[in-house]
C-alpha cells in the first residue's frame, strides 16, 4: 500500500500501483538532457497490487504481480497520479509487458 499523509492507497481488483523509475538526466557520451526532452521511462516498480481478478464463478484470482516486482509497461497504459511527491501510476495487471529479474 503507498501511504497518502497517513492514508494508505490500495489498489482494487486486478490494478497495480507503480513507482516509475528515475528518468536519466545524461547520456552516455555526458550530454544533459533538459526535462522537457526527456521520455518518461517505460519502467517502474510495484508499489501495491489489488487482490486479484473476479471470474466467472465468483471467485477471486490472484495477481501474478507482486510488491516490489520491477516492471516494463506499454506506453499508454494507466493512468498517472502524483502522491506526496512521488509519480506513480495505476494500471490493469494486462498493462505489464514483462518483469525485469
């Protein structure tokens, strides 16, 4: 759960919350990049997750994700939300393309 000012924030159903990982400031060669030219990177990790996906039968699946899993996700996927500072996003488990080892 990420805490909001004594609040915790948990995800419902099958969404996640990730933290996104630090967008690099140089390149390789030492060149700064200003921050409007910077892409958002496509990587993060997992915060919280919800408690699974509702199916058919009424019966809760679990997430396959789990907290502090660190992940590549699409591009347009979720949705962005700041909270106390941090960018996160919250996104469908199906928005995950890979988890990174």
């Amino acid at each position: 759960m990420a805490k909001k000012k004594g609040n915790a924030i948990r995800p419902v159903g099958a969404k996640i919350l990730v933290k996104r990982v630090s967008a690099e400031e140089k390149t390789q060669g030492g060149i700064i990049i200003p921050d409007s030219s910077q892409e958002k990177p496509l990587e993060g990790e997992v915060v919280a997750v919800g408690k699974g996906r509702l199916n058919n039968k009424g019966e809760i699946t679990p997430l396959v994700l789990k907290k502090g899993d660190k992940v590549l996700f699409s591009k347009y996927g979720g949705n962005e939300l700041s909270i106390d500072g941090d960018d996160l996003m919250i996104m469908e488990e199906h928005d995950v393309l890979a988890v990174i080892s």
